[in-house]
C-alpha cells in the first residue's frame, strides 16, 4: 500500500474514534499510549482487526496482543508490553540459514572469516525482530571461546521504525484537528511508545545491562551472570559468554542433572528481592521462561537470568520505603506502615493515620491467619502498596508496583520448582537483613562514602571558610559596638539638650525676677 494512503487510512480511523474516547479507556494511573487504546476501539468494529494488520503489518499484531494482555494487567504497561512482545516473538519466523552470515556481518560491520571458527546456522533462540545463535571464536576472548550472539534483524527493525513515524506522524494530525489531543499530548505519548518499542533492540544497552548486574552479584555463589564480549557488541549485536543451561521451567531435565529444587527456589526468591530492594536495579518484565540454570560443573545449580533488555530502578527512597514498609507489615505493625506512606507522599497530607491503618489491617490479616504453606509474601506486597488506592490522592511509584510485580512472579516459579518452600519467610528474613544493613554501621558507612565526594572538595576550603566566618563575627561585633556608641551619643545629647532647655528656662524665670524686684 502506497505510504501516502497508509498515513491517510489511519488518520482517517484516528479522527474517527476520537481522542477523547482513546483517553477514557486508559487506566487512571497511567496515560496509555493512545495507539493501544486506538487498537482497543478498532477491534470493536467489523472487520477492524484486518485493517489495522493491513495498515501496520508488523505493529498491528504487536498492538493487538498488548491490548489483550492489558486487559489483563491494566495496572503494568511495560509487563503488558513486554507480554505483547514475547507473545509476538513465538510466531515471528527466524531468517533462513542462508541468510544468517550476511546478516550477522552486517550487523557486525565486518566479516565473519577469521573472527569465527563455526556459527550455528539455526538459532538458539529467536524474538521479535532479533535471534541468538552460538558461535566459536578463532581466538579466545577473556578465556571465552564458546559464545552466544544475538542480532537483530535489521529489516524488520527498518520495518518498524517506518511504522512509528507513521504513528508520529498520524499523531501531529490528530493534535492539528483536535483540542482533546493537543490537551492530551498524543503526540508526547507517540513518541514515548517509539521510545519504548525501539530501546529493546538497542543491543550495547542490553549489554551494559548485563554488567551492570555482574558487577551486583560479582562472587555470588546463587547465580551466575555470564561475561559480556565487548569487541563484538554493537548497536545491533550483543556477545556474551556461553553457558550450558536448562530452563527453570524444565522440571525433568534439572532433575535429570541432579540439582536441588529446594535450594534453587530458595535462591530464586532471594535473588530476585535483593536486585530490586537492595542494588534497586532489577528485571522490570522478569519472565519464568527465561530463567535458566547452569548445568556446567563449575556452575552446576547456579541462576542464570537473560533479557536485561528492559530493566528498571528504584531511588533510594522508594528502597527505603519499600523495605521498612515490609518490615512493618510483617510485624503487623500498621501504624508504622500508615506514617510511612505519608511520609513518601503517596497520601494527602490530610489523610488519617488510624483511617488509613483500618484499610491496611482489613487487607493483610487474612495473609497472617492462613496456613503456612497457603500464605504468598507477593499477594501481601501488593496491599502493601495498592492499599492507598481509595484514598484521595493515593498512588504508589509505578516502578514500586513493577517491582512487586517481578517479585510475585519470582515467587510463583519458586512454588512451582518446590511447592513446599517457604517463601513468606525467606522474603521476611531478606527485607530484614536488607533493613538491618540500612541502619547499623554498614548503612553509616554506605553514606558517609557517598558523601566522601563532597567532603573531598570541601576540606581544601576549611582554612579560607574559616577565615570568611571570623571576619563575619569580627564585622557583626564591630556592628554591635558601632550601634551601641552610637546610642549612648544620642543619649549624652538628649541630656545635654534637656540640660541647655533647663538653663535657658531657669535663666529667663531669675532674670524676669530680678527686674520685678528692681521696681
């Protein structure tokens, strides 16, 4: 279809089902990107689905199946999203293998003779608009020899790109003729869907990802985070270190492998909660599938996380309320817990503490009076944070609520590996050590280093603040004395002048005296 009539074909269905109703369909804590919603109006109608998929052959299933997951999930776009992308990625067709070493050298800039020994022509794993395939290299690299290298097939990307200006482009439309769309912003919201559909094929993101949570869990004996090859990282490409794996999911094969459940479970909860609360750097779509295990003798039993393409953080401050609010629910201690959600603004000011505790204790109770094995520290979590809902002004971060949501989705894999885990309490006891590192000496030290920078910049400056400080105390005493002289001098002259006035007065009543007498 010519690009003109495409641009005209969707503006024309944009116009025709408003701004305002793409608005209103959004959920109230979040401004949905007004495409889905678009989407969502469209499939209502007869033969809807098959225009769109015409007009955006590649971001028309994307969208449908992002409106269908949302409808599950309307409090999480970026999980819906994730969802939609994951679903997608299941029925794209990978390139064929005569077209995987033309692709792969473009991608890399260079050709593949001499850099590689073998690459495997059928992929590993293969998504949406990108694919993994295991490779040897000629010379090692860091020790590494084996690798996996994933790329994105740069077509489909050229693809999509074409089909989000046109969305951009029916967007600046939309704001021309409407006042509802200019109010709303769609043109903002188009490009933050860009945003966020085109950052998951940025391959050196990923990759600095990937360190960055090596550089968490460097020498931890739970998971392992492989290495990432720099020298063939790209925009496109991203190489990392290959490990022989098995999916968590896998029951049989980690059986067959002779690896504990138990302590994998155990570890797959603490994991997950120590990336979120304590390094606050943590998977925001954390998917069952792509945990793996190691099944390498040096690493036998031992979490591999993939996809780092979509990561989020939380501040410090969202750590500190999330881990002290923890804490507080599981002591039961809700008053506490009221404070700190005023404290963190996500009440009014105005709101209650004993109305919004009642609110808090009418949630959790039923966690602490079920029986042990029934009791899920991720259902108790989301009390914890969309307790708030019914009162005005309530709202959390939606990254807080991104990152229970990963949590409650670690929980669930590890229940599934070995239903009688105790995860209630293995979440207490790393929210509780994670809060108690918080407050003692490690936590002082934690923010005196932080602040080490600032004080190396300041104690140069002692002697010259300290001379500038005693010439302000010697200029405020000089002050005091100047206006202390100064008021006794206008007392001596009221004196005086009285004094004069006196003398005047005294002189003139002797002298009027005096000539009476005379007479």
């Amino acid at each position: 279809m010519p690009p003109l009539l495409r641009r005209s074909l969707l503006l024309f269905h944009a116009l025709r089902f408003g701004a305002r109703l793409i608005w209103l369909a959004a959920p109230r804590e979040h401004k949905l990107h007004w495409m889905i919603t678009l989407v969502k109006r469209v499939h209502a109608t007869e033969g809807g689905r098959d225009s769109l998929h015409s007009l955006l052959p590649t971001l028309g299933p994307l969208a449908s199946t992002f409106m269908q997951s949302l409808a599950e999930r309307p409090e999480l776009a970026t999980g819906t999203l994730h969802d939609a992308f994951d679903a997608i990625g299941r029925m794209e067709a990978p390139l064929p293998p005569h077209e995987v070493e033309p692709a792969l050298a473009g991608a890399l800039g260079r050709p593949l003779t001499g850099l590689f020994t073998r690459v495997d022509l059928l992929p590993a794993r293969s998504g949406f608009a990108e694919q993994t395939h295991l490779a040897r290299l000629a010379e090692p690299v860091n020790g590494h020899r084996d690798i996996a290298i994933k790329f994105v097939r740069a077509a489909q990307v050229e693809q999509i790109g074409d089909e989000l200006a046109l969305l951009r482009w029916v967007a600046r439309w939309l704001e021309k003729f409407s006042r509802d769309a200019r109010r709303l912003q769609v043109r903002a919201l188009a490009q933050s869907f860009t945003e966020d559909v085109l950052r998951r094929f940025d391959l050196r993101a990923e990759a600095a990802n990937l360190s960055q949570t090596g550089h968490h869990f460097d020498g931890d004996k739970r998971l392992v985070v492989p290495d990432v090859i720099w020298d063939l990282c790209t925009a496109q490409t991203l190489a990392v270190q290959h490990l022989d794996t098995v999916s968590a999911t896998n029951l049989p094969g980690l059986l067959q492998h002779r690896i504990k459940l138990a302590p994998l479970a155990t570890h797959i909860v603490e994991v997950v909660t120590e990336q979120a609360f304590e390094h606050g750097f943590f998977h925001a779509t954390f998917d069952a599938e792509h945990v793996r295990v190691s099944v390498e003798p040096e690493t036998l039993g031992r979490i591999v996380l993939a996809q780092f393409a979509v990561m989020s953080s939380l501040s410090s401050h969202e750590r500190e309320f999330f881990v002290h609010g923890a804490t507080a629910m599981f002591e039961q201690d809700y008053g506490r817990l009221a404070d700190l959600h005023r404290e963190a603004g996500h009440v009014e000011s105005t709101t209650r503490t004993e109305v919004l505790e009642a609110e808090l204790r009418r949630r959790s109770e039923a966690h602490f009076a079920a029986e042990p094995e029934d009791r899920t520290a991720g259902a108790l979590f989301h009390h914890l944070l969309h307790a708030v809902l019914p009162f005005e002004g309530g709202t959390v971060s939606p990254r807080l609520a991104t990152a229970q949501r990963s949590f409650q989705q670690a929980e669930a894999l590890a229940r599934a590996l070995h239903p009688g885990v105790d995860t209630w309490n293995v979440a207490r006891t790393v929210l509780a050590g994670i809060a108690q590192r918080d407050i003692d000496h490690r936590g002082w030290i934690k923010r005196i280093a932080q602040e080490v920078p600032h004080l190396a910049h300041m104690l140069p400056r002692l002697p010259q603040l300290a001379v500038r400080y005693l010439q302000r105390q010697h200029d405020a005493a000089g002050s005091r004395q100047h206006t202390q002289l100064l008021r006794e001098i206008g007392i001596e002259y009221r004196r005086t002048r009285f004094l004069l006035w006196a003398c005047a007065v005294c002189g003139g009543l002797l002298g009027a005296g005096a000539v009476l007498l005379t007479r």
